[in-house]
C-alpha cells in the first residue's frame, strides 16, 4: 500500500488566553462543527476540567471562509440550565433535519435525597471518590439526562427534546459533590440512516457494577427520538503492550468511523491515572453489532477523532503527549502510515491538552483544530490558545 501524502497548512490562532490562565481546562477540548448555514463554528472549554463545569456553556468562534479567518462569538448564556456540547459535531439527519448534543448542569448532591446505602463506592480513573446508585433507586430529578437539540427541517428555531434511551443497569454516579446526568459523547449517523450515540459508561450487569469501562453504543432508527443499547466493546488488554493493563479504569473516549468498506473502526484510549497507556483499535463488519478484539493501534493517544475524506483516505488524530495526525488509503483500515506530528512532545500537559477535532473541508481536506499551551502575545508572555490547521493528503 502505497504512503499518503500529508501537508500541513499554517497554524491559525484563533483565541488566546490571559497570560495569568495557566490552569488546566481554560483555552482546551476544542470541537468543530458545520452548521446549517454553511459556515464552520469552533467550541472550547473556558472552565476548569471538572464535572462540575458540565453544562456551562463553551467559548465560541465561526468562520464564513473555511476556516481561514475567524470571529469571536459572545459566550452563550446557560439559559434552561444545559449547553451545546463542544464534544460532537451536529448532523445533517436524512430527514433534513439538525441535531446535536445538549449537556445538562449535574445536579448538587446535597439538594438531593439520595438513599442512604448506595450500590457501591470506588475511586475513579485519576483517584477521585466516586458513589454509584441504580437509576430506580433515586429521585426522579436524577433519572433525566440524555438531552439534543434539534432543528427541524424549514425551520430557524432549534428546540430540546429529551429522547427515551433504554440502557439495563444505568446508574448514576456523585463525583466532586455533584451528580452528573449523562449526555451522548459523541453521535454518528451510520449508512443505514440510524444514529449512534457513542458512550463509555459502566453499569450493572447481573447485578455486579462493571469492574472496567466499556465502550457502549446506543442506537436510533426514529431520528434520535427512541435509542437501545446496540453493542459494547469490553476492555480486553494487551498486556506485554501495557505493565499498567490491571490498574486502568478500562475503554475511555471512543471514536468511530464508518470505512469505505462497509466495515466500522473505533479507537479507544486508556490512558488515566495511571499515566500513558496504548491507544487500541476495534472494527466491526456487521455494523457494529460484534467487534474484534482491541490491538494496538499507538502506544499513546487520549480523545481520538478520525473522518473520512472523499477522496478516500481516513484521518485520525490523537495524542498526549504531543498531538499527532495518522492516515490511511486502506478501505479497511488494517493498514496505517506512520504518524505526523501536529505539535510537537513536551512532558504531559506542558504544550497542549491533546484532545483535537477534525472536520472535512474538501475532497483531500480537512481541518483540525487544538490547543497550545505556549503561544507568545503581542507582549511576548505565553499563553494558552486555540489554533486551526488545514491537512491536506494526497493517496
């Protein structure tokens, strides 16, 4: 198979922070979507990296050239409670209609009457005490979550709608002193015209709370309104590829992409606490209902994101440390080149978050968006920033 070709355009910064903002969270999670208008909106996280910044709505910026200039938006007022996730991209349905994902506030754990024995307690990926209670278990107010946005068809006005997701043994989990209410990680529209909503949660099977994360995807053939759970990809570790296989919290941050062969990819990180960890690589032929075992696909990687441009080649970027971009001209995906370095590796969290977003441009491009941590202002001080480079590939 022969190399893809692979340029990278010049950075565009398009927000810098104040100098003084050096914490974690502010000027990262960067997301990309089209709207229906034609142009290009940029989202990114402007709190602190906490569940209790769920629901607060991202900075903002739309470009009406592809991308090539870009104008700060006012920050979105957080109105009934829930934002637009900066996380997913919104999609085009067949219907012609838009939806995207709506993030809810959690919900405050001591305005709640939780029951006094829950299902279990535990420490999260990086240490934090985490409570489990079954969904049934609790009040009403917590069973809720799950929200879109939709706009319809002819019309200019989107509106909320809470769909009717069915997942055996949901529960909900307390973190931080806030009860987070589950929202769709990312969606997807499948070439059968169903929706997906991709996941990594655990819950209650026969009744013993899943020791591992595993990547769940829900599935919708009414256009969002009713979603099942379709398939779950369990964390099967390669364990001469990672020491740490048995400390990690399982699948995190799943990514799919529907190949040109029919055929489904999903990768998924396990980087946690823990420290680094593989990025590994699932693939379905039978649209998703059954996946491979995971293999490695890098030996690193948080918040994979992968498309596929018309002219048939396949992107994926990833990173941590450093943020890469990796392509192949495989239908399948089997076969990979090796990677291209977008930024280039420093030690953890010292020059970007890592987490990236892809969104195609043309028939052989696309655009990625990032963070970097160490940008000069007009003052020469570093500072935190989003940035947009354009890839171009050549099969």
């Amino acid at each position: 198979m022969d190399t893809v070709s692979i340029k990278l355009g010049k950075p565009v910064t398009v927000a810098l922070a104040p100098p003084d903002i050096r914490e974690w969270g502010p000027y990262q999670f960067p997301g990309l979507t089209r709207l229906p208008n034609g142009a290009i909106q940029l989202s990114f996280h402007v709190e602190a990296d906490s569940a209790t910044a769920y629901g607060l709505p991202p900075a903002r910026a739309v470009s009406t050239d592809e991308g090539k200039t870009w104008q700060l938006l006012p920050r979105e007022e957080p109105g009934s409670g829930t934002a637009q996730s900066w996380g997913s991209r919104a999609l085009h349905l067949p219907n012609g209609d838009w939806i995207s994902v709506r993030q809810q506030r959690p919900l405050k754990v001591d305005a709640l009457d939780l029951p006094g024995k829950p299902f279990c307690e535990l420490k999260g990926a990086y240490g934090q005490a985490t409570t489990v209670y079954r969904v049934e278990e609790l009040p009403s107010a917590c069973g809720g979550g799950w929200m879109i946005y939709r706009l319809r068809a002819g019309t200019n006005k989107r509106v909320e709608e809470s769909p009717e997701v069915h997942l055996p043994g949901e529960v909900r989990s307390t973190v931080h002193g806030v009860m987070p209410l589950p929202w769709f990680h990312h969606l997807a529209l499948a070439p059968d015209g169903a929706l997906w909503g991709v996941n990594y949660t655990r819950r209650i099977v026969d009744g013993k709370y899943q020791e591992r994360t595993p990547v769940l995807i829900l599935r919708s053939a009414d256009m969002g309104k009713t979603w099942n759970l379709w398939s779950e990809i369990l964390y099967a570790p390669d364990r001469n590829a990672d020491p740490k296989w048995d400390q990690r919290a399982g699948n995190l941050e799943p990514a799919v992409n529907f190949m040109p062969d029919g055929s489904v990819l999903c990768l998924i990180r396990t980087t946690d606490g823990n420290g680094v960890g593989p990025l590994y690589l699932s693939r379905s032929t039978d649209n998703g209902r059954t996946w491979t075992t995971p293999r490695v696909f890098d030996d690193l990687g948080v918040w994979p994101q992968m498309l596929t441009l018309k002219n048939g080649v396949t992107l994926a970027v990833y990173g941590r440390p450093g943020l890469y971009v990796r392509a192949t001209a495989d239908p399948s995906g089997l076969q990979w080149d090796e990677r291209t370095a977008i930024v280039e590796p420093a030690k953890h969290g010292r020059n970007t978050c890592s987490y990236a977003a892809l969104l195609p441009l043309a028939d052989d491009t696309a655009l990625v968006a990032y963070s970097q941590f160490n940008l000069k202002n007009n003052a020469g001080k570093n500072c935190k920033g989003v940035r947009i480079r354009k890839i171009a590939v050549t099969p």
